[in-house]
C-alpha cells in the first residue's frame, strides 16, 4: 500500500498556492562568517610558579575568526580574504615574544593583535595547558571579542 501511495504523490503535480512562488535568486543578507584554526601548538613563557618560568610551556589554541561581509566568498580571491598562514604566524609570533603569567593575558593578547591586525569583526580564543594536572587532559580559557564600532560605520 505504501508503494502505491508514493507512486501517486510521485505522479500528482505539483499545486502551487497564488503568491507563494519562491523567487529564482532570493537575496541574501550576509552574517558573519567563521574562520576557524583549531589545535594550533606553540610553546610559550607562561605561568605563575617559578618552575614553569625556566622552560616553555606547551599551549594549544584554538582560534575562531568573524568576518562581516567577506567579500572573499564572491570574488573567489585571496586578496578579499584573510590569509590563514598570517594568522598563523602572529600567533606563533606572540607566543615567542609572551610575558604575561596568566592564560587569560595571553589570550587578550592575541584577540587584540589579531583584531588590529586583520580585517575581523571578532575573535574567539581558546588557550589551554595540555598535562598540567594528572586528573585533567588540560587547562585553559576561553574568550571572545568584538572590534569596537566606529561612529557611522557598519559593525
């Protein structure tokens, strides 16, 4: 029986109701769109006891980067786009150069960096310790930022 039925919603043609057409190109507002870096290892000085002060310490971030109208999804070109390499090497940068004690400094760091540095509207760090307590895999923090919205401009 319900091969039958099937074969008839297959067969019956297809009723459109007056007014609801779906047009061919519905327009379509842009959100903002996700870069994402995830497991990114450095090593880095970081740490409030002494002991983790002498030698780097292992960090792995995660990283999601905003973007408000990436132009780069239409025009297909790097040059609209945010280089992932880049991002990469700035974080591998400041992690080299770290003199903050706290994950979360670090972590503020890197937002404020990334957002001078990049055309994002938004950044989402994670930062953990991997091994530092036998009950946990890692520690760490997470934080998400926003560019400040200029007076006049689109955010």
């Amino acid at each position: 029986m319900a091969m039958k039925l099937d074969r008839v919603a297959a067969a019956a043609p297809a009723r459109r109701r007056p007014g609801l057409a779906v047009p061919a190109a519905a327009p379509v507002e842009p959100c903002e769109d996700t870069i994402f870096l995830r497991g990114i290892r450095v090593e880095a000085l970081i740490g409030v006891y002494e002991h983790e002060r002498h030698a780097p310490q292992p960090l792995v971030i995660d990283l999601e980067l905003g973007l408000q109208h990436a132009r780069c999804c239409a025009s297909d070109d790097l040059r609209d786009a945010v280089d992932y390499g880049q991002v990469l090497a700035a974080v591998r940068r400041l992690a080299q150069v770290n003199q903050a004690v706290l994950l979360e400094a670090f972590a503020q760091n890197v937002a404020d960096a990334l957002l001078a540095g990049f055309e994002l509207s938004s950044v989402a760090i994670s930062v953990s310790k991997p091994a530092i307590f036998d009950a946990a895999d890692s520690v760490g923090v997470s934080i998400r930022r926003r560019r400040a919205s200029i007076a006049g401009a689109p955010a």
